[in-house]
C-alpha cells in the first residue's frame, strides 16, 4: 500500500493505492493540510484539527484520520510526514 498527495490550489487530493484497487480523497479548503500533518508528526499530542466545513484531522491507534465531506482516509504514521511533505511542495 502507498500514499501519494498533491495540492492544486486549495484542493488537496490523497490517493492511496492497494495491490488491486486506488482510492483517492479530496479535500477542500486544505492550504493548510500539510503544514498540519507535518505538526502531528513532530509531536504527535498536537491538537486534532477541526477546519468545519472542510475537513478533520485526528490522531488513531496507527495513524492519522482525514475526514472531509466525501468520506476518510486512515493514513499510517509512517506516511505523515511524507504526505505532508509532498502537500507542501
């Protein structure tokens, strides 16, 4: 499994890619999204995100859940950084 990102103005878009299937979430609004991945990284007690209506950010056992309006992405802790990384290129 590998996660990719890309952000095309305010949208950012995750995909994630299986042995069989890709999914890919976007999320509006999400100028910030990398900087605050990269936040959570570094010190993973950092405060959940809440961008209402946009999107949510929320530390779980393994990771990371994004929601945004047209569902969630559980990102692993091994990928935050990188995510967020290729959110601020």
């Amino acid at each position: 499994m590998t996660f990719t990102a890309a952000l095309d103005g305010s949208t950012a878009t995750i995909t994630l890619t299986g042995i069989n299937s890709t999914s890919n979430l976007k999320i509006e609004g999400a100028t910030s999204l990398g900087d605050q991945l990269i936040a959570f990284a570094t010190d993973p007690s950092t405060a959940p995100v809440d961008s209402t209506p946009h999107y949510q950010v929320y530390p779980t056992d393994t990771g990371l859940r994004i929601t945004a309006i047209h569902g969630h992405i559980d990102l692993p802790w091994r990928w935050v950084q990188s995510i967020g990384n290729a959110l601020n290129a």
